[in-house]
C-alpha cells in the first residue's frame, strides 16, 4: 500500500455521500463482516499541519476481500475526506468538517480507491484556521475476520449488483455482459446475467449459462441462487398442454388475421373449460383477450383483462409484458400519467429488445407532452 503525503489542498468534485450495499438477485448480500465482527487489516497514524493533504491508494491485492470498512478518526480534529473508485472515477464519498468519517466498500477483484484526507485546521470555512499546530489521525482499514474471508465478486459484478439495488435493471444488465466479455469464465457473471435473460424469456439461453456456471468456482450464495434458477427454468421451458397452446395459436392467428372480435369468446371457452390451468397459462390467455379487446376499442374491459394477467402470474418476464401493453394501451387512452409508470415498470422488469424500443419511444413521446 502508497502512502503520498503532499503539502497543499485536495480539490474533489462536490458530491453526495453514497452507500452502495450488495443486492442479489434474490436476496440481500452485505459480503462484509457484522459490525460487531471488523477486524483491523491496516492501521496508519497520519500527522498533518494544518490545511495540509495526504493521499492513499487502496487495491484488490491490499484488501482481497468482498467488502472493507475505512475508518478514519481524528478525536478532537476535524477532516475532509473524499474516496474515489478509480476504475469508471466514481465519487464513493465525499464529506468535511468531520472528526470521524466510516465508509464500507463494495470491493471487488480488479478494484482500486484513491482516498484524500484533509486537515480542516487552516482551511478556509474551518474554525480553528489560526492553529498552527499538528493534528494527528487514525486510518483504520478494516475487514472480516482473515479466517472467515469469502470469494470476492469481480468490479463489473459489483457494479451490477450495485445498480439492480437502486432500479436500475437495464444498467445492471449491461455490467454483467462487460463483466462476462472481460472473462469468459465468470461463473457468478453467468449466474446474474442468466437471470435477466429469464426476464426476457430466452429460456434456452438462461438454462445454459446456468450449467456453465454450476460446472464453475461459485460461492455458496450464488450456487445456491445458480441451483434455483436452474429448477425454475426446468418448470418456464416444460411445453403447454396440448389444448392450451392450440388454444393460444388460433387466437393469435385471429388477431393476425384482424378478426379479434371472435377471440375474446375463444379465450374465455379456455378459461372456463374442464381443463385445469395453471397461473401462467391463464396469464397468457388473458393477456390476448385483452389485445383482442383493445383492438375492437373496448378499451375498459382490456384494462380489466391485464389487471387480470397480472394477478395469475407474478413472473417477471409476464408481469413485463402486461405491463407494456397496459402502458401502450393507457397511452392511446390519453392517460399519460398511468401509461409512464406501466412502461417503466415494464422496462425495470425486462421486454424483448422489440417491445422495449417501443416502451422507449412512448415514454419520450410523454415526456415530449408533459
């Protein structure tokens, strides 16, 4: 580990205080210690004159673990302090004017942080700029206990994860395929990324990086979600029973064929019939009497046959759908501020590239309106 004492002020941009936890997909992961469980890995005392700056260069190789918790103490001095994640220069944290500042890290192979302290003594805005004394501050860099180390993740996984934890899925998506271009090899990559191609129903693709994954060196957290995924896909990829797929065949083909007003009676003889449906093959059947509703201007009564769609089956991927076609729908209906939140819930969900261009366009056609 550097350590670059340099007389003079730092200048990091402004910015707010992020906390970026580790979301899975199917559940929480701190990948840290308890509070309770830090254990100390480095220690520096740093005696600064006042207004002066020291940097510190923090990488993988110092610290390989999941996430680490800097601590940086300086009893009755105060301090700036400001971190930075090299790679992609992202502002982690930037605060003044404090005398103790903690900040865990999501950490990662590949990962580095540049963190630049400053003694507030003598810096303009501080209380004491007339002191000409020392301050001295404790750096404290602490992780889980060195025998209770666990698998780290790599920097685009981190990122991924990062970002599905705050909404934004299509940015989390697009991280697990950097992370799989960087290395082909990266089993918890494809055990993420295979997860949103679920949510897109690429079914066959899913189920094979799947397999590649559970063929790889996964942690116990991830193989487990891994061994999930895969009973899930084994249910999603099993065919319709015979009546409903030729069912679901001849209604879009009516709809092809613009003839949606025999649809609606043909749907709800399936619904009703002997035959025992599950959830998601009643999704899917009311999910086209709602089209075939739409298409004859029975705009109500569509509305009701999504809200049903939506009630059968709680599958990303499906809830995706309906809630494109309800936005569509909403947006011909001129109900701008329903049809926004069904497309972008439809876009945090997942669609087929097709279906999101369009979600995409509506969208910029509301806001062009607004």
């Amino acid at each position: 580990m550097s350590l670059l004492a340099f007389a003079g002020r730092p200048s990091p941009r402004p910015g707010r205080f992020v906390f970026f936890g580790i979301l899975l997909l199917l559940g929480a992961l701190t990948g840290g210690a308890a509070a309770s469980e830090w254990e100390t890995w480095v220690s520096e005392n740093i005696s600064l004159d006042p207004g002066q700056s020291f940097q510190m260069r923090v990488t993988f190789e110092d610290l390989p673990v999941r996430s680490w918790r800097l601590v940086v103490d300086g009893g009755d001095r105060r301090c700036d302090l400001s971190l930075l994640r090299v790679k992609g220069e992202e502002l982690l944290y930037y605060k003044t004017n404090e005398s103790r500042h903690e900040v865990v890290v999501p950490w990662g192979r590949d990962e580095e942080l540049l963190m630049v302290l400053t003694n507030r003594d003598g810096v303009a805005g501080s209380l004491r700029t007339k002191r000409d004394d020392v301050a001295g501050f404790v750096v404290n860099l602490q992780g889980p206990p060195r025998d209770q180390t666990t698998a780290a993740y790599s920097y685009h996984v981190n990122r991924a994860l990062e970002a599905y934890a705050t909404g934004q899925r299509l940015a989390a998506e697009d991280h697990c395929r950097l992370a799989l271009k960087d290395d082909l090899d990266d089993a918890v990559a494809k055990v993420l990324y295979a997860g949103f191609q679920r949510d897109r129903q690429f079914y066959d693709n899913a189920a094979a990086l799947v397999e590649e994954a559970l063929a790889g060196a996964l942690p116990d957290e991830m193989r487990t979600l891994a061994e999930s995924l895969r009973t899930e896909l084994v249910k999603l990829r099993a065919p319709l029973p015979k009546p409903v797929r030729e069912g679901l065949e001849k209604a879009r083909h009516l709809l092809d064929e613009g003839e949606p007003e025999k649809v609606p009676e043909l749907c709800d003889k399936l619904l009703n019939g002997k035959l025992e449906l599950d959830g998601s093959s009643r999704s899917q059947i009311l999910v086209l009497k709602g089209q075939a509703l739409e298409a004859m201007g029975r705009n109500f009564e569509a509305v009701d046959a999504y809200t049903n769609a939506l009630a059968h089956d709680r599958g990303v991927e499906r809830q995706a759908l309906v809630h494109f076609h309800m936005g569509r729908l909403f947006h011909h209906m001129g109900n701008l501020a329903q049809a926004r939140g069904a497309l972008t819930i439809a876009l945090q969900s997942g669609l087929p590239s097709g279906l999101e261009l369009q979600a995409r366009e509506l969208l910029l056609d509301i806001e062009q309106r607004d």
